[in-house]
C-alpha cells in the first residue's frame, strides 16, 4: 500500500506568543550589530593610540640624537681647550661620561620605536618586521566642544548605551513571552490523505485506494500548572529590572570615563602651553652658557646640564603633545565616535 499525507498547521492566537518571540529575536540581531560595533570603535580607538605611541618614540629619537651630537659638539670644544691648557682634563672626562650616557639614552630611544612598530604590526596583522613610516600627525588643535556636550554625544552615540535599552526591551518582550501562559491558543489545522495500493495512488476498480480530508479549530488551556507560569512571569519582571539597573550604571560608568577623559585632555593642553615656553628658554639657557663657557665665564658643567635641560624639555613636550593627542583619541571613543 502507498500512502500521501500532508498537514498544515495555522495558529490563530497564541496569546501573543508569536509575536513576542519574533521581536525577540529582533531584538538579539540588533543587539548582536551592536556589540560589532563597539568591538570596531575599540579597534580604531587601538589603532590611533598605537600610531601616536609609534610617533611619540620617533620624536623622541630625534631628541636623543640631537642630544648626542650637541654633546659631541661640545666634546671637540672642551678638548681645543684642553690642548691649549685652558681646562683640566677632568672636563673632557665628564663630557665625554655624559656622550657615553646620551648615547645609551639613544640605543634605548631606537629600541623603545621598534618595540612600538613590531605592536603596531601585530596590531594591523601584519608581519611583525614589516617596515612602517608613518605620517607626521603629532599636532596640537584645540578641542572645540565642551563636557556637557561631549557626554550629550556620547549617551547618544555610545553603541553600548544601545545595547543596554535594547537589552531592556528584550527583557519586556520575555515577560509577554511567559504571560502568554495564562491564555489559551487557538489554532487551525487540515489534513489530507489518500492511500492506494498503486504506487501513483490512482483508484478505480482495479485498485484499492481511500481519500479524506479534514479541517479542524482547536482551542487549548491549561486549568493549572502549580504556578509555573505566574513564577516564570515575576522571574522575567525581575530581569527587566536588573536590565534598567544596569543601563543606569553604565551611564554612570560613561559619565565618568568621559569626564576623565576630558580631565585628562585639558592636563594635556595646559603641558603643551608649559613645555613650549621650557623649551625656548631651555634653547636660550643653552646659547648663553656655551658662549660663557668659550669665554670661561661659565663651567663645563653649566654647559652640559644645559644640554640635558633642552633634552628634558624636548621630551616634556613631546610627551605632552602626544598625550594630548591619545586622550583626544580616548575622548571620542568614549563619546561614540568611529572616526576623528
């Protein structure tokens, strides 16, 4: 015998069953976008911190070679002096303990750049020797929005922010999802069958076969489940009340970050303004001690501490303006934004 059979099966009310699960399932795509997209904004954020930290290191290479070469400058002119008797020889030996010592420094800047660009490889993944040459962008421009409008952006922006109201909603349609317990579903169903004993199920008089249909409403409802449902309810009541506490923290948790990232652009600013003025006086300090020192107004000593003084000076800037440029960086992902 051969048998055809076929059903179909059309809920008519579910108690709203269907349609919380569906925007539920929405819901976690959504949800699912936005965790990509916190997950992107932090790669860019790794990203320009990187390439700031890799121009940082170049900055101060440049400073200690420039430091070494002022100490070999002023190495040949403590030797001329010494060959003609005007200084002691414990004067070429302390400028020549000095260039020992920038030269080190030196060793330890380019070191400290390879270090920075092998991280910047693996972060890019790339090979990890691949030779980089990066764009000068080390700048200073003032920041033209103030907090209260940076953390307006941010609460607005902020995928995360998203991610924890669409987290609450979720939550809301999970309480439709287990309220739908207490309604009774309604739903249609047909069926078909035909059997005969040919195999293309035809009938007539030289084959057995049967044919029927049926078309049946059902109505279903449990008179009691021992609370199940009612308990499944507070449980979901709860979870969306956990959902809010947590969006309110994470607000918090912004404010916070964004304020001390705000803080910590302004320390950065007011550190370029210092150092730039340390760095012209630094240069003069210098200037006037080398011309002393030919006219042995001035010790060997002054000269060298000049030196370091410029040196340190130079890096304070440096540092500065690329602090200032990290916590921009910083600023803007915890304010939402993809891109500078």
């Amino acid at each position: 015998m051969y048998s055809f059979n076929t059903a179909v099966d059309q809920p008519l009310f579910t108690g709203g069953l269907n349609l919380a699960n569906y925007r539920s399932a929405k819901i976690g795509v959504d949800i699912s976008k936005e965790s990509v997209e916190t997950v992107r904004r932090d790669i860019v954020l790794r990203v320009r911190v990187g390439y700031f930290i890799i121009l940082r290191a170049e900055k101060f290479l440049t400073v200690a070679e420039q430091q070494v070469k002022q100490f070999e400058a002023q190495l040949e002119v403590t030797k001329a002096f010494f060959d003609v008797g005007i200084v002691p020889k414990n004067d070429v030996l302390q400028a020549e303990v000095r260039l020992a010592n920038a030269r080190q420094g030196q060793v330890r800047a380019e070191n400290d750049l390879a270090t920075a660009k092998a991280s910047f490889n693996i972060l890019l993944r790339r090979e990890i020797n691949t030779p980089l040459e990066l764009v000068d962008i080390l700048e200073y421009k003032a920041f033209p929005i103030d907090f209260e409008a940076s953390l307006g952006e941010a609460l607005r922006l902020r995928s995360e922010v998203k991610t924890a109201q669409l987290n609450i909603d979720q939550a809301k349609e999970n309480v439709k999802i287990a309220r739908s317990g207490f309604l009774p579903t309604v739903g249609l169903t047909g069926n078909y069958n035909r059997t005969s004993d040919w195999w293309t199920l035809e009938g007539g008089r030289e084959h057995l076969s049967s044919e029927r249909w049926s078309v049946q409403a059902l109505a279903t409802f449990t008179l009691w489940n021992w609370g199940n449902t009612y308990f499944k309810v507070g449980e979901n009541k709860v979870r969306v009340t956990q959902a809010e506490d947590s969006k309110i923290q994470l607000i918090e948790s912004i404010t916070l970050e964004v304020k001390n990232n705000y803080l910590n652009l302004l320390t950065a600013e007011k550190n370029i303004n210092v150092t730039e003025k340390a760095i012209e006086q630094a240069e003069e300090n210098l200037r006037m001690n080398e011309e002393r020192y030919k006219y042995q107004v001035a010790t060997q000593t002054e000269v060298l501490d000049a030196v370091t003084l410029l040196a340190l000076a130079r890096v304070n800037y440096y540092g500065a303006l690329s602090d200032f440029n990290v916590a921009k960086a910083q600023l803007e992902r915890s304010m939402g934004r993809m891109y500078p």
